[in-house]
C-alpha cells in the first residue's frame, strides 16, 4: 500500500471512531506509524515524502542483507533484525525503532507480509505450592551513565502457586556456571526447591533438537541430577505452558529496566 494511500486510510478510519491499535491492525502497520502520519496535515504529509525520496539513510548499506532475512524468513520481526544487524553485520548505530521503521518500508515496498508462526504447546494447569518454579531470560539496550549504550542480560523465576518473583542481572551473555549459580541464589531467596522447573529451550539447557527430543548441556545435566528437580522444557515464548515467567520478562523490560541508566551491577536493585 502506498504512503499516501496509508495516509488518507489512518484519517478515514480516525473520522469513523476507529482506535490507533485498531487501525494498525486493520492496515497491518505499526501503531507508532499510524501515530505519526496521524498527526501530519496534508501539506505536512508531502513535505514528509518528498523528503523521503531524496535523503540516504543509514540503513541503505544492508539493503540487500535485510531483504534477504526478509524473503528467508518472513516472520523476522524488527526487533530481530536489529539484533542481526549487531550480531551478523557488526553494525550497531541506530535504535531498534530505526530498524523497525525501516523494515515496515521494505515490506511495503516489496511486498512482504509479515507471516506470523504457528507453534504447538501444551496447557500447564494451576499448580499447589512447592511444585513448580518458572525460569526464563531476557536482554535489554540501556544508557549508561558513561554516556553509551550496553545490553544487559538477566534471568527470571517465579513459582506458579504465589507469583513471588526473583531477577538476577549480567552485563555479558549467560554461562551454564552462571545458570547454576544463580539458581542456588533463587533456591535461597525463595527458601526451598520446587519439585519440577519448567525452562525456555534455551542454549544452556538445550544443545539440540531431534523429533522433539530435547538434550541438556552436560553441565547442567550434572547439576539438575545432583538437585533432584524434575524439568519441563517447552517452546520459546509458550504462554501456555509458562505464561507467568513471561509476564515477569515483560515486567522487567517494559517497567522496571525502562527509562533507566546503568552504572554497575552492584547497585542494581
């Protein structure tokens, strides 16, 4: 769909009551897009796409490369290309909102729709005290008081009887001694062991998949056996099977780390 034809739906539908999420929806583009264009007068709209069609960006150079993720794998989200893009490229100088913006235009004007993945799980019910903790791990870009940007890493547990939450922080990427290590901590801060752990397919649990047969890394395999904990490996973002860690990661990423700036790990709450 053209810019200005996406332009004068965001008005139309705003005229008939319609919300910004639901216009998003109906139009399949991002809310911040139907935001933005929202705002702009029809003079304002095409000083914006002239402006559009004459400035480079930073982006341009992994044209190709994106396009490429895009057409591979037509689910990738914005974020994930941002993530590639460090990973992969080695390019880190624009935000994930700058990826995002500029991955809805390559859809746009290529005409890939993003495809959303259909995954198979199973319904854990509600559980008694003492029988099952949820662990899972999240990552998110801060400020820091150097005036710079770091990723910071952390793992969460809550048990799915009480809710009671504990979160641990790194400042590089998880080891398996640190999954240990910070497991006792949790163990410690809740006052006891729950009988069964269920866990993300994560690289410190999982080293690789078969017919969905699942293999933990030895390290850890040693230290659940010495612990006695039984284990429940499931799907990566599985609301079914452990909506409640997740709920606890978009806590921490979306309210409590927000709008922080990192000095040290020692004086992380």
């Amino acid at each position: 769909m053209e810019k200005l034809t996406i332009y004068n739906e965001i008005h139309r539908l705003r005229r008939e009551g319609f919300s910004n999420s639901a216009i998003a929806r109906k139009l399949k583009i991002s809310r911040n897009r139907v935001i933005d264009y929202g705002k702009m007068t029809p003079d304002e709209f095409h000083l914006f796409a002239i402006s559009l069609q004459s400035r480079s960006k930073k982006l341009d150079p992994f044209r190709e490369k994106i396009l490429e993720w895009l057409k591979e794998h037509p689910d990738l989200s914005g974020a994930q290309v941002f993530d590639w893009l460090q990973e992969k490229e080695n390019f880190s100088s624009v935000t994930e909102g700058t990826v995002r913006n500029y991955v809805n235009e390559l859809r746009e004007t290529y005409h890939i729709p993003k495809v959303l993945s259909e995954r198979e799980y199973s319904t854990v019910p509600e559980l008694p005290m003492g029988q099952q903790l949820q662990v899972d791990f999240g990552q998110i870009r801060v400020p820091t008081t150097k005036g710079t940007h770091m990723r910071l890493y952390f793992i969460g547990f809550v048990l799915a009887h009480s809710r009671y939450k504990y979160i641990e922080w790194l400042d590089r990427p998880f080891r398996a001694k640190d999954l240990i290590q910070m497991h006792e901590n949790a163990f410690r801060f809740f006052g006891g062991m729950t009988i069964e752990i269920v866990y993300d397919q994560e690289r410190l649990l999982a080293v690789s998949e078969n017919a969905g047969d699942l293999t933990m890394t030895t390290e850890f395999t040693k230290y659940q056996q010495a612990r006695k904990f039984k284990v429940h490996l499931c799907r990566k973002s599985d609301p079914e099977s452990k909506g409640k860690i997740e709920q606890v990661v978009k806590y921490v990423k979306n309210n409590f780390a927000k709008n922080r700036t990192f000095d040290n790990l020692i004086d992380c709450p």
